[in-house]
C-alpha cells in the first residue's frame, strides 16, 4: 500500500480509537451505575457488547495492523509492533483481534435471544438461574475463540514463502496469510457464516420481540410498553448500524484487487484536479508575465 495512503489510514485510527477510549468507559459507567433493577439482567448482555467491541478497538488501536494489498499480508504500524519480534506472533496478535471481532457479534445474537425469551417466555426465564446462561455464554466464546484461532494459525504464511512477488522485501513489521487454498476458503467461509447467520437470527429475533409487544400490548401498563419498545428500538439500531459498517471488511478483502485500483484511479484523477499539468502551468506563468509589460 502506498504510504500516503498508510499515513492517511493510520491517523483515521487514531481518530476513531480516541472517541472508543472517550465514550466506551462512560458508557460502561452508565451501565452499571444507573441501570434499574428490574433490567438489571438484560444490562449484561449489553455489557458483554460493550466489552468485547471495546477489547477489539483497543487491540486494533495498539496494532494499527494495515492491508498491503492486493497481497494478504499486513504491518503492524502500532506501539505493540516493538514487542512482536516473530511474524508468528505478529499473526497470533492479529487472530486475537479476529476473535474479538467474532465474539462481539455473537454477543449481539445472545442480547436478542435473551430479549426474545424474557419476553415471550418471563416464567420460564424466571425459574433457570442465571449461572446457567452465564456458563451458555462462557461455552459460545470460548468454542469460537477456538475455531477463530485454529483457522488463522492454519491459514498462516511466513513472508518469505508468498508467492508472486507482491510482497516487497526487507520491510519490517509484515505479515501474511495463504492467497489461495483450502485455508483462505475455511476462514472466508466462517466468517461469512458467522456475519450471516448472526445477521439472520438478529433480524428474526428482532422482528419476533417487536410481535411480542404488539401482542401483549393489552397486558402490559404504558410505562412498561414503552420501555420495552424503547430497549428493543435501540437494540436494533445500535446492532445494525455495527453490523453494517462491520461488513464492510469482508467486502474490501473479497474484493481487494479491484479496491485497490478504484483507490489508485481515485488518487490519480485527484492528482490531475489538484496539480496542473507542465505546460498549462507555463502558459499560465508566460500570461502572467507577458501581463506585466509596461507600454
């Protein structure tokens, strides 16, 4: 990647990782601090959000890991880049990042399970203790975290041994991943099944808590329905804004080559706006001259 655009990239991180670390505490703050008792479990799932979104921010702000495309390699252009000595570990860290990535979106999946559940079944949620869906939880990360880390270990590929040439030598903090094969496939597989499926299931669940609440409409006093709706009307809207700016990755690697040279082109055409072309900016110059001569 050019190192404009590397210079560009990394102070739009910067940016973003200084409103994560102004409002991700502050919201963490209000959560447990002010949340009322009687939705005291479903502030959990929220946190759990929260947490792994703020994990995965601030893992990527100490990173700055960027994409040389079209190869499939990365550098780590952040202050933990000193500490990882080996492109193994340099992978490693980027897999942690991928993990929380993933775990943050199934945290979503579960805020609306719970929701849906508390709503359509409250005397059934009442009577399971709550250690039970904590341990749920526990089990779901973990075993993603797992085949999350697998994959990316599998997927790994010492920069020496890439092929075709795209990745330019002797350069510090790189590393890289199989361009083809079964291993790109696996990965772009899970993460298209996990985005997907999470996706679904954040749509139905939606859909079935805002049917709750038409149906129980009669049963319910007006306080109660209007926090209800007012908890399921941000839920969704804070999870489908984060999912779809989240995809938007999975795009630009799919489609990396033709990313790269829509930015060229744009850069290009930018270029030709900004600077005049040498022998515009003579006639220019002779006009000016040629406009100062005294008659």
């Amino acid at each position: 990647m050019d190192e404009d655009f590397a210079y560009f990239y990394n102070r739009l991180l910067d940016l973003t990782a200084l409103g994560s670390t102004i409002t991700k505490p502050f919201c963490l703050y209000i959560i447990i601090a002010k949340t009322p008792k009687y939705m005291r479990t479903v502030s959990y799932f929220i946190l759990s959000e929260l947490g792994w979104i703020f994990i995965a921010n601030f893992l990527y702000t100490l990173g700055h890991p960027l994409p040389m495309m079209p190869a499939v390699c990365f550098r780590l252009d952040g202050m933990v880049a000193s500490l990882l000595k080996t492109e193994e570990q340099r992978a490693m860290y980027f897999g942690a990042i991928a993990f929380t990535v993933v775990n943050s979106c199934l945290s979503f999946l579960t805020t609306f399970f719970y929701r849906y559940v508390s709503l359509a079944f409250p005397e059934t949620t009442a009577r399971i203790h709550k250690a039970w869906g904590f341990l749920c939880c526990v089990v779901l990360n973990a075993v993603a975290s797992i085949i999350v880390v697998f994959l990316f270990h599998i997927w790994w590929l010492p920069s020496s041994q890439y092929p075709g040439g795209e990745v330019p030598e002797n350069m510090p903090n790189i590393f890289c991943y199989k361009p083809e094969g079964v291993q790109i496939v696996l990965n772009a597989y899970f993460c298209y099944a996990v985005f997907g499926i999470v996706t679904i299931f954040v749509v139905l669940l939606g859909g079935l808590c805002v049917r709750e609440l038409w149906v129980k409409k009669n049963t319910m006093s007006k306080t109660t329905l209007f926090l209800q709706k007012e908890v399921v009307k941000n839920l969704l809207i804070i999870t489908g804004s984060a999912m779809s700016i989240g995809s938007l990755p999975l795009m630009v690697v799919s489609y990396r080559k033709a990313v790269v040279d829509l930015a060229r082109s744009m850069r290009q055409a930018f270029k030709r706006v900004i600077q005049p072309r040498p022998e515009k900016a003579a006639s220019i110059t002779l006009f000016n001259h040629v406009k100062c001569v005294k008659y």
